[in-house]
C-alpha cells in the first residue's frame, strides 16, 4: 500500500519487505552492505542481506512477531535512502 507508492523498489508480501539493489561492481555493493550493517546495528533490527557480486538483496521481516512491523518499515526506508542506488531491474 502507502509504503510502496513512497518507497520504490520494495516490495511487500505477507512476511518480509524486500528490495535489491545493483552497484557498479562488487566493491561497491561491499560498501552498501557495510553501510546497511551500520544503520541496522544503530536500529537493533538486522535484515537478511543476499550478495551477489554486484547486486545486494535486502528482505526484513520481524521473526519475533511473524510478519512486517514498523521496525522493517522504518528500517526499510533508512536502507533504501542510503546508496542512492537504483532498484535492481
């Protein structure tokens, strides 16, 4: 819903919101993941990060809770609004 039309390239389903993310090349998407690790630690709420070479997959769900609570979402938007980096396609 809301979350979507604000934060483009996420996406939602019943359990996680996810977004990947693309980078020139790996050393790139290092520093992103770095940098998500820095403002997920500040949050105490830590996503699964996916790596693959150049393209990062982010996915937040709060396992406690068995589903998205504001934590992801608040999380989801600090991640997002970080690298600049253009949804992966």
């Amino acid at each position: 819903g809301e979350f979507i039309e604000t934060h483009r390239g996420w996406s939602v389903d019943d359990k996680s919101v996810a977004r990947s993310f693309e980078f020139a090349d790996f050393v790139e998407a290092m520093q992103f993941v770095n940098d998500v690790a820095t403002v997920s630690e500040r949050a105490f709420h830590h996503p699964d990060i996916h790596i693959s070479w150049n393209r990062v997959t982010i996915v937040l769900s709060t396992h406690s809770e068995g589903g998205i609570t504001e934590k992801d979402l608040r999380l989801a938007a600090e991640i997002g609004a970080l690298g600049g980096a253009d949804p992966a396609r």
